[in-house]
C-alpha cells in the first residue's frame, strides 16, 4: 500500500471543496502535527489573510482523509 507522508510544516494544498469548513479547492495549510500512534496522522491548520485560523483537519491514513490534499510545488 503507498503511503502518504506529509512532513511537520509542510505546505499542501486542497484539492476538495470543503464550504462547512471555509476551505476551497487552491487553499493552503501547513502541516503542524504528525502523529505515529495508533496510526500515522497529520494535523492540517488552514488561516485566514490576517493569520487567524480558518479550519483544523485531522485525519489519519487509515480513513484515507487525506485524498483531497496534495504538496505545494
């Protein structure tokens, strides 16, 4: 199985709309967690212009939570 592995402060970007959330696709977060127990997971942090924080994602590789994300090139 591939895995994805985003690393701590790594910038990706949306590739889903996300509207309950604010989050579109082209909007950015940056990666301020990693996790290893119980499984592999990640904390996405998206803000707003002025810095504020616009939407939190946790997700975890075993829900595949992270196929609307991808890296920012």
């Amino acid at each position: 199985m591939l895995t994805v592995r985003f690393k701590l402060f790594e910038v990706v970007k949306s590739l889903k709309n996300y509207p309950e959330e604010g989050v579109y696709i082209g909007d950015t977060a940056t990666n301020v967690e990693v996790y290893s127990l119980p499984t592999e997971g990640y904390e996405l942090e998206f803000v707003n212009q002025d810095g504020t924080t616009k939407a939190f994602f946790l997700s975890d590789l075993m829900t595949g939570g992270f196929l609307g994300f991808c890296w920012m090139f």
